[in-house]
C-alpha cells in the first residue's frame, strides 16, 4: 500500500479508482488503519478496512457507467490531517443522475497521504445541472 505525495494527490487517486471502477486502486488510497470510516449515502457506518473495502468492492462493480465529477471543492487541513468537502456530481449517458455531498479526510502517515475517513449524503439543494458529464 502506497501513499501520496499530498492529500490533493490522494484525492485524485480516490476519485480515478472510482472512475476506474477499481478495488485495487481504491484499496491503495485507504489507510491500513483499524479506525478508517466510511458512509456511503444512506448506509450505516462501516469501520476498518475490510468493512470499508468490501463495500467499495459492491460498489464499484455497480458504477462502471457512472461519470462522476467533483466540484465546489472545500480544502481544510492542518498539520497531518486534511478534510476535503466536495460535491460529487453522478453522471449516466452524460446526464445528471444526482449530486451527493462528500467528505473525505486524509492523514498523513509515514507512507505518505492517505484516506481515512468519507462520508456521503445526498445534496438537498443540488445546483443547476452542469451541461456534461463528460470529463475534462
């Protein structure tokens, strides 16, 4: 398991592993940490890492047409620990499919930047479509 440079860095791997539809991707993004968390949206907390991972597994194999973009990036970080909070914009056939509010916390270890937190929810006030969901 590797870890990244930065947690900008860690955040784009998450979010390619998520494009890719790649649990090996993913599984280098997380923390070896039996204290890492994860709530997908509308799920129940999931704690450590074999909890997490399997739920990444189900839902990557789920997404394969998903497009999902990120925007309205919030970065808070300090010392070892960032918290990004993003909007992840889903997209199928290039139309907007939903908008989930995420945040994702990243620490730095000896290895580098890794996840060890998210947490998603649906927006309850979605901005106005973006026009594709093509990538840039």
């Amino acid at each position: 398991m590797a870890g990244y440079e930065s947690a900008r860095a860690a955040e784009q791997a998450f979010y390619d592993a998520f494009g890719l539809g790649s649990l090996s991707a993913m599984t280098e993004v997380w923390a070896d940490d039996p204290d890492i968390v994860c709530v997908h949206p509308g799920g129940e907390r999931l704690q450590g890492r074999e909890a997490v991972l399997e739920s990444w597994g189900e839902i990557l194999g789920a997404m394969r047409d998903v497009v999902v973009r990120i925007t309205d990036v919030v970065v808070l970080s300090q010392g070892r620990v960032a918290v990004h909070h993003v909007r992840e914009q889903l997209f199928v056939d290039g139309q907007r499919r939903g908008v989930i509010l995420a945040t994702n916390v990243y620490r730095q270890t000896t290895q580098g930047w890794q996840m060890i937190l998210h947490h998603g929810a649906p927006d309850p006030s979605p901005p106005p479509a973006l026009e594709s969901g093509a990538l840039h």
